[in-house]
C-alpha cells in the first residue's frame, strides 16, 4: 500500500488523552518559565531575531526545498514541513548547556518562541503545505482550516502554556514544586502514547521506516546546520552559536505527532517521520553537543598550558551554568 493512503490506528479516546498529554506537556514549559526570560531578550535581540528568522522563516522554506529535492511522497514531504512548522524543543536547553553554550540564551529564546508558535505554527504548515506540488493535495483532502487550527492549537497547548506562566508568576514557590511532576508525567505519558501507537501499527512502522530513514537524517542535519551558519553569517559569538544551532535544530516533534493524529487522521508518512525525528533528533544532537563539548575542553586545556587566559575564554566565555544547577 501507498504510505500515502495508510492510515494509523487510533481510538478517539487515546486522542483526547494525547491532547492532555500535550496539554500538559506545554504548562510544564511555563511553569518552568519566569517574566525574566522574556526581559532577557531586551538584552540579545540580535541573538533572538536570528534564531526566528531561522525557524520561522528559513527553516520551513528550506525544508520545502529539501523535500522536493528528494522527491518523497506527499505525506513524508508533508511530514518534513509540519515538522520544521513545530515550535522548538526543550531539551535544546539541555544540549546547549552540554556543549557549553549560552543556556540563558537559549531558556529565553524557547520562551519567546513557544509563544510565537502557538500562532505561528498553523499559518506557516497551511502556507507552505498548500504551496507544495504534491503535498496540498493531502492539505486540501483533509480540507485543512487555518483558523480552526489556530484555535485547537491555542485550547490545547496556548491555553495551558498561558495558565502556566499566571501560576508560574503569582505563586512560583508552587510551581518549583509542582513542575518536576507535570514534566516527567507528560513524558510517561506521551512515551506511552508512542509505544502504543507502534505497537498497534508495528507492521506499517516497519514497511515505511526504511523510506523515512535519509529523509529524516538529512532534514535533521540540516536544521541544525541552518541553525549554526545564521549565527555564524550574523557575527555572533562562539556560545551563541551553540544556543542557536539547537534552539534551529532541535524540533518538538512529540507535538507534531499530535498534530498528525489530531488534523490528519494519523496519516502514515507524516506519523512516520515526526515519530522517527522525535528519536532521531536527540541521537544526532547529544553527539553534537558531545563533540563541541570534547573540542570546548581541548581548547581550555591548551590555554591553561600555555597560562594566557582563564578556562573557558578559549570558547567565547566562561562555562555556562544551567538554570537550577549547582555550581
């Protein structure tokens, strides 16, 4: 069968239970979220205004590009694009501060974003899924409303994000509590929520997956060099290129998956590649992070041998400390 006709099993039960998965995913960010996120960004705006010209504008747009390049199927093209639509990944706090980049940075730049993308998200997948030559079909099959989108993207993850950040900001003593819960909750529970649908739907997964494989690689490889040349074209330093090379490159895919089998009935090659790229992506940016990591420490370890500046400086600053961690 066409992996454009194959749709995957689901039950409307488990996707009202994905929508409080993701519900809930989105109200861990804000609780995890302060105002001074957002006032940082007064203080790097170039920084910031390179990394959403590179989501929302480049990102997509190369991605478009990429998938008529490799000639995919409707629904895998389809997928790529939905995929490079989603908003930025929290675990790219993570690799940045991993590979030694500026955390700060990258905590406010996923704060703006996660923002922008409650609105951003549906206008740019409906833009770039309808300009697609094979694509839109699918687009218009499903009869794809923007506005319909924008306000079932807002209940389920705008709204909860809102909430977060009024709990967040009149009662943050809760919400330090409560946020580690609401985090590895929403991960259980969206895991499970993987598991089950592959599971349930192991013989397409393992007919398909072989055809999404270089797609998805090439695609993750380059988001995140997309990520690191605007940083490096826009003059800034070395620990802001790390920020924003994974803030570009790492996407949310858990919350594309949702998207699929909330507006797209589950559609086999778009489930395939936002499932596979929630897998792939952190695989191919632990060992990003690990070597920038690797060279950061080589470069320190050279200048206190040869006793000219403080560790760290070497790799544009000193060791960045994570938001929450000890020093």
């Amino acid at each position: 069968m066409n992996i454009d006709e194959v749709m995957l099993n689901f039950t409307p039960g488990s996707l009202v239970a994905l929508n409080v998965v993701l519900g809930l995913i989105m109200f861990g960010i804000a609780l995890d979220t302060s105002v001074d996120d957002f006032k940082a960004v007064l203080k790097a705006p170039k920084a910031m205004i390179i990394a959403l010209l590179a989501q929302i504008v480049l990102l997509p747009a190369v991605t478009f590009g990429l998938s008529l390049l490799l000639n995919v199927q409707a629904s895998i093209a389809l997928g790529m694009i939905l995929v490079a639509c989603c908003p930025p990944g929290n675990i790219s706090q993570v690799l940045t501060y991993r590979a030694r980049g500026n955390v700060a940075l990258s905590v406010s730049m996923t704060a703006v974003a996660n923002v922008l993308y409650i609105f951003v998200l549906p206008l740019n997948l409906l833009l770039w899924g309808s300009l697609h030559p094979t694509a839109r079909e699918l687009v218009h099959t499903v009869s794809l409303n923007g506005w319909q989108m924008l306000l079932e993207i807002f209940l389920v993850i705008g709204l909860p994000f809102v909430v977060g950040l009024f709990i967040r900001a009149r009662w943050q003593r809760f919400a330090e509590r409560v946020q580690p819960y609401a985090r590895w909750v929403s991960l259980a529970g969206l895991v499970g929520f993987i598991v089950a649908a592959l599971v349930g739907n192991w013989e397409f997964f393992i007919a398909y997956i072989g055809v999404v494989l270089l797609a998805v690689f090439l695609h993750d490889a380059v988001a995140l060099g997309l990520g690191y040349a605007s940083a490096r074209i826009g003059g800034l330093a070395p620990r802001e290129r790390k920020a924003i090379t994974f803030e570009v490159g790492i996407r949310n895919a858990g919350l594309g998956l949702g998207l699929v089998f909330t507006f797209f009935g589950g559609l086999g090659g778009m489930a395939i590649v936002a499932g596979w790229w929630g897998i792939w992506d952190i695989i191919a940016g632990l060992v990003v992070a690990s070597l920038w990591s690797w060279r950061t420490r080589r470069a320190d370890a050279a200048v206190d041998a040869g006793g000219a500046t403080t560790p760290g400086q070497a790799a544009g600053g000193p060791a960045p400390t994570l938001p929450g961690a000890g020093s």
